[in-house]
C-alpha cells in the first residue's frame, strides 16, 4: 500500500510543508531545526506515501542496527496527516517494518510525541505500537506542565518571590542577544551537574535566527546586568521552558518568579499548556530531581510523561 521513501535534502521543502500541516508536528521537525546537528546523526528519516500522497514522516537515524526517532530531538514519533487512518497506520508499521528488516535492522527506538504537542488527536501509532510492532516501554521521563486555563494558584513561595523580584527593582525584557544569559546558564550547568548546555551559543544563535517567532529569550535585568533567563520554545498549542538559569543573586532576588509571571500571566496566558519539560536526570527517566519538580509544582505545574518504546525486528 505505501511506497516508503528515505529522506534527502531534495525533500526538504516537501517535509517542511507537510510538518506544517501535520497533525501533531512542531517546529522541531523542520528541517532547518533538525539539521543543525546532522553530523552527529546518521539521518535515516522516511516518508511514506500512498497513491502518490504524502500522508506521514518519521524523522530519524540509524545507529548499527538500530533505528532511532530521534536522539537529537526531545521527542520525534510518526508525523501523521489527518487522512491518516488507523488500519492505514497499521499497514504502514507492519510496511516499514518489512522494509528496515530486508535493510538489515533488528530493532526500533521509538520516542512518542505527548499529546499536548498535538494539533488533533495522533495516537494512531501508539496503537500500532503495541498491537503491530508488540512494543515495550523502555524509558519513561517524568516532566511537568501547566493547564493554563486552570489558574492553579501558584505556592507562596513564587508569589513572594515575584514580590521580592519588584521591590529589588529587576525588570523582564525580551532580548535577541543570547550571550550573558548563556554564561549565567553554562556556569549553572557546569557548577551543579558537570555538564554543558545541550546547544552552544553559536547554535542557539542559528536557531533563533531561523525561528525568531517560536524561540524567544526573556530575561531579568538589574541596572544592565543579567541576572535570570528563560528560552521559550513556542511549539503550536504549547509554551515550552526549553532553558531557565539564573545568577545567585538571581536566585536570591526572585528572578526567574518575575519572568514566569509575565510570561503565563500576561504574554502567553491565553496558550492552552505550558510545558516546564523533563525532571529527571538519567537518559532512562530515572533519577526524579525533587527539587526541581517542588520547584515546578509551586507554579502549578503536574505531571506527564514522555515515553520512549522499543521493538526487535
């Protein structure tokens, strides 16, 4: 029933356009944003086509024998049109499967996208996962987001901050220069983790260039200086928090309660969810950061999880 075809940069535009229109797509899978670290994946991604219709894209790479969707990308299932049925899904899972066998694959990593991020309902291939591939969970990330139009009260101990945050005099502004706040965040990272932020400054920087609307910096200043931040990834229905840091004094001050505040009660109150993402610390999901999660429920954030599914071929 499907012609499969494997992705090349000749498809872009046709990808891109199709991401768009998608039913559960986000900026994520253009092709501009998954490229930019294509020399550290061996990109493998398809489409599939039925009379000559595109009618779903599976961003992806190959890794030995293992196909993954996608380790470069915080989720990344099957990108399903609308006219995409269920036993249309069906045959394209049991196709696709087929086709990565006689290619020389035994195994499929599969991360689904949560269903915030979806424009329609898109769980066709959860379905199919289970019943066509018999699918196992492996990984299991616990993140927090908020229903915006719930208004949950945040805990005191935002509410105070915002408080302490005004009368320090700090002000949130929205800003296209990404460098003092990347310093606050490396140091953050680096003192408390060991670790780096997951895109450099540079890519940053070429991200947002190319994204201006969905990638959007905001941050806490003091008489010039940086002292909070938080990069927002603006995805369809959902606010991401893809980045938040501050400076001790920062910390100390409120700051990033100040920048929340304008952000879920004034700038984007009208978004359905904001997303805080992931909590946890190891690449299974394991590892809850309870302090980080106290931190998140106190603006009313709850949880969701994002699941990650494996099958042998």
């Amino acid at each position: 029933m499907f012609e499969i075809v494997r992705y090349t940069v000749a498809k872009a535009d046709e990808w891109n356009r199709f991401v768009t229109a998608s039913k559960n797509g986000t900026f994520l899978f253009d092709r501009r944003y998954m490229d930019y670290h294509q020399d550290r994946f061996r990109d493998h991604s398809l489409l599939f086509y039925c009379n000559g219709r595109l009618l779903a894209v599976l961003p992806a790479h190959a890794d030995g024998d293992t196909l993954y969707s996608h380790r470069g990308l915080t989720y990344g299932g099957l990108l399903m049109s609308d006219q995409l049925t269920i036993a249309k899904t069906m045959t394209l899972f049991r196709e696709m499967n087929d086709l990565l066998r006689a290619e020389g694959f035994r195994h499929v990593c599969y991360k689904a996208i949560p269903w915030i991020y979806h424009r329609l309902s898109a769980e066709e291939d959860l379905y199919a996962l289970y019943h066509e591939c018999k699918a196992r969970i492996v990984a299991r990330d616990y993140s927090t987001n908020i229903f915006l139009g719930a208004n949950l009260r945040w805990e005191r101990v935002r509410r105070r901050g915002i408080a302490r945050a005004q009368r320090a005099g700090l002000q949130v502004e929205i800003s296209d220069s990404y460098g003092d706040f990347w310093r606050v965040l490396a140091d953050n990272l680096s003192t408390k983790y060991g670790v780096r932020p997951v895109h450099s400054l540079a890519e940053i920087e070429l991200l947002h260039q190319r994204f201006p609307e969905n990638i959007v910096l905001y941050q806490a200043v003091r008489d010039g200086e940086v002292l909070a931040g938080v990069v927002l990834y603006v995805c369809g229905r959902v606010v991401h928090a893809q980045y938040s840091s501050a400076t001790p004094e920062g910390k100390q001050l409120g700051a990033i309660d100040l920048i929340y505040d304008r952000i879920m009660h004034h700038d984007y109150k009208d978004y359905p969810y904001f997303d805080f993402g992931r909590s946890t610390e190891n690449a299974d999901g394991s590892g809850l950061n309870e302090t980080l999660v106290f931190q998140k429920e106190g603006f009313g954030a709850r949880g969701l999880c994002y699941d990650i599914y494996e099958w042998d071929l």
